[in-house]
C-alpha cells in the first residue's frame, strides 16, 4: 500500500532540514595555541627555533589567519626562517614583531610553525622574566599566548695565561706578547674583541694573530676574532664555546724612550657591539741605553828629540754590561790632552813641552779646538762624510754628520806628539814633569741623555823632569 502523498512530502522534507545543519558556519572560532620555547639564548650567540602550535578546534577550516609573534627586548626575527604550512611572512618591517599570514587552518587538526630569533646585547637589559608572546587573528577573533620564560645563557671570559704583560725592552727594540682567553660561562663567543690601548703612538702593535684588524683611529689597535680563527681551536665549530681557550700573539715596537703604560680589553659582542668587557694593565719600562767608550792603544811611536811621536788612539763602544740594546753613541766629541802623574782630581790638559797636533782618521785631517776646551777638542760634526768606512763612525741619527758610533765598532784616531826643545832651558821648565796621555769624551744616547767617559793609558807616559829629558829623548 503506497504511503499517502503528503507523508511523503513531510519525510523529504525532514531529510533535507537533517542533511543542511553540518554546512551552516558557526561564527564562533575557536583555536588553541601552545608554544615550544628553546631552553636557552645567548647574546650575539648562534639563532635559537622558537615553535608554535595553533590547533582548530573547529570541524571546518579557517581561512586568512595572520599569526604575529612578538619577541622580548634584544631578540630579532631572521628574515627567512619562518617554517610550517601555508605560512608565508606578511610584514616584517619590525623585526622584533614580524607579522605573518597562514593561508588556511584544516579544522579538527593542529600545525606547528616555528620562526628563528637572534639575540643582540640589548637582551641583557632584561630585568625581568624573558618571554615572547604569539598573537593569531582569524574571523575577527584574537588569540594570544605568552610563552614559558626561558634562559639567558652568556659567556664569561678572562686571561688565564700571559706572558710579557709587564716588559723592560731598549728603545727600537721589537718584542711579542702572548695572552690565553678562556671561555668559563654557559654561552658561546661568536665574536672576540681584543683592544690594546696606550698613552702613546710610541709603541706601536706591528701584529695581533690571530684576528682581523678593527680600525679605531686613535693609539689603540684592535683585532677581531670570529669563525674561521675559531675552527682551529676545541671542537672546529667555529665558536669559542664553554672550556675552549685560544692563544693570541701580539708584535710590538718600542719607539719612545718614556715607560708606557697600557690597557688591553678583551670583549665579547657582534657586529662591533661589544656586549661585556674586561680589562687588564699591561706596562713597557724602556731601558735607557748606556753606551761607554773604552780606551784601546795601538801602534804606538814615542815622541824623540828630534823626530815627532805617533800614537793610535782606539774608542770602542762597548755598551753596558748586560743591556742587549743597541747603545750607540750619538754626537762624539772627545777631548786629547795630558794628565799630570799623579792624576787625581786634575782636568785633562795641554803641555807646553810635549805638544799634540795632527788628528786624523784614515786619511781625513780634524780640526782641533783649543779655545773651548783645556786640552784639544774634537767636534766630530764636522764630518759631512764617512772618514772611515764600515765598523766606524756612522750618521746613525741622519743629522747628516758622521759623529755616531754603534755599539761594538770602534773610532780610530792617530795622533802626533813633537817635543819642544826649548823646554829644556826656556820658559817652558814649569812644565817639566811627569805626564801621561789621557782621553775625554762626550755622548749622547738615543733618548738625548748624554754621558761622559774618561780614560787614561799609563803605558803612554813621558817623564819630562830634566835629568830624565835625555832618556826620553836621546
């Protein structure tokens, strides 16, 4: 028996209203949002992952979602990074909030995103908990979840080994200096400054390895550290990383003849920030050169009655017991002349009897003065040229007069002596005595100190009282 038609109709009906209720959209969304933070970042240190997970709740998707996520203070979204489905960046503009669009939501599922931060110094002005906060938009509807706090890891280093911190070196002299830095701390050093700063341009850094040279224009030198001078040391991962050391040589020169003192820094940082810092002294005490002149006889030709002496006076310089410096005496003047026997307090002098003339180096005559001085002054500035050629006198300051000499070469005069035989009777008796051949001479160092030396050869002496004129000069 058929069913009357509008039972039919009725049942239609009822089956369409049933089958129309799950595609009627519910304006109410509902999302859930969790987040997966890294345990730790350190400052200038590699990128940390953060993650997010949004689930919908709902049985149908959700189209056109913007999801932005905030950082803390300091850390900064790499452009790029962002990974997970349908999510492409929408602004990010301010790399601290970048915003980004996620195409679609399937209902009933979650999906993880995750983006990457990097940290600046700026991180450590943090005084409270570090946390990110992610916001998702969808239909009008606003979402937010703040993230778990996480963990600040920050390098700590500090020389553990030096040598030549504190150095005594003559002035040219060029020295190294070597320091140990250690990373104790839980973060990793992606970048080392090493900044070695003096009162003065007088003790120049030649060399800092390893590193890249950071200018500064000013008398600090300053090298950088980063990964490839990182790969030799601990693990090669490029980063000095905690209980991992490294060695740094410096190549210095002592210009000034003042002691300089200094400050080296070693910091840590990127992109020429540096986050912390520490510093240690460091001071150079320069050696004063001390040349010193000694008095060698050579060839010796005692003056007779009638023919003239000749005498080979030698000056080595032979420096300062124990000074490895250069020591060279600058702007020579020597003084000739005759010490009464005994010596004692006397000044050097002329003798009336027994007179000097006829200075020469190699074949070059010198002009003697006996104006300013008691016995006979030699001014060796007079010297435009090189009278004597290697091993002798040099112009080492470049004043154009060769009046220096270096340590260990040795200035050769020959001196004449001619007796006056008119001392025997004349007016020249008051100069009869005893007398023996002496040398004075006056120096400069490099720094402008001058010295004076004083010797005399009692092998070279003349016995003028009269009885003894004819055994010295028959």
């Amino acid at each position: 028996m058929k069913a009357p038609l509008y039972t039919t109709i009725l049942t239609i009906a009822l089956v369409s209203l049933f089958l129309s209720v799950p595609t009627v959209m519910n304006s109410q969304v509902e999302l859930e949002i969790s987040t997966l933070e890294p345990e730790f970042i350190t400052p200038c240190g590699e990128t940390a992952v953060f993650s997010v997970v949004i689930k919908n709740d709902n049985v149908v998707p959700v189209d056109d979602v913007e999801f932005t996520y905030r950082f803390t203070d300091g850390i900064q979204y790499v452009p790029g990074t962002v990974q997970g489905l349908d999510i492409i960046e929408l602004d990010i503009t301010d790399l601290a909030e970048p915003v980004f669009s996620i195409a679609s939501l399937p209902g009933g599922l979650e999906l993880t995103f995750s983006v990457e931060g990097q940290a600046s110094c700026e991180v450590l002005d943090n005084t409270g908990q570090i946390v990110n906060q992610s916001t998702v938009v969808a239909q009008a509807e606003t979402f937010t979840n703040i993230t778990p706090p996480f963990n600040i890891n920050v390098p700590s280093i500090s020389i553990t080994n030096a040598f030549n911190l504190n150095y005594q070196a003559g002035v040219g002299e060029q020295f190294q200096r070597g320091i140990t830095v250690t990373n104790s701390g839980f973060g990793e050093v992606t970048e080392l400054y090493v900044l070695d700063a003096h009162e003065t341009s007088e003790l120049p850094v030649l060399s800092m390895t390893p590193g890249t040279f950071w200018p500064t224009g000013n008398d600090t030198t300053a090298v950088v550290l980063s990964g490839a001078d990182f790969m030799m040391i601990g693990d090669g991962d490029g980063i000095l990383e905690q209980g991992e050391e490294i060695d740094i040589l410096q190549t210095l020169e002592v210009l000034g003849c003042e002691s300089i003192n200094g400050t080296i820094t070693i910091g840590w940082g990127c992109g020429g920030e540096i986050c912390d810092f520490f510093q240690t002294a460091s001071q150079v005490s320069v050696l004063t050169e001390i040349p010193e002149l000694d008095l060698v006889i050579g060839d010796n030709q005692f003056a007779g009655y009638c023919t003239n002496g000749l005498t080979e006076v030698k000056l080595v310089n032979v420096g300062s017991p124990g000074y490895t410096g250069e020591a060279t005496a600058f702007n020579i003047v020597i003084e000739a002349g005759w010490y009464p026997v005994p010596i004692g307090n006397n000044d050097l002098g002329r003798n009336d009897c027994l007179q000097m003339s006829d200075f020469t180096i190699g074949v070059t005559s010198l002009t003697v003065d006996t104006n300013q001085f008691g016995g006979y002054g030699i001014q060796l500035d007079q010297l435009p040229f090189d009278p004597d050629g290697p091993g002798g006198l040099d112009d080492l300051d470049g004043d154009g007069a060769f009046d220096d000499l270096a340590l260990g070469d040795t200035l050769t005069i020959f001196v004449q002596t001619q007796f006056d035989a008119s001392c025997f009777t004349g007016d020249c008796n008051f100069a009869l005595n005893s007398t023996i051949l002496g040398i004075e001479s006056d120096f400069d160092n490099q720094c402008g100190e001058t010295f004076s030396g004083q010797a005399a050869d009692p092998s070279i002496q003349y016995q003028l009282s009269q009885p003894a004129v004819a055994d010295n000069f028959s």
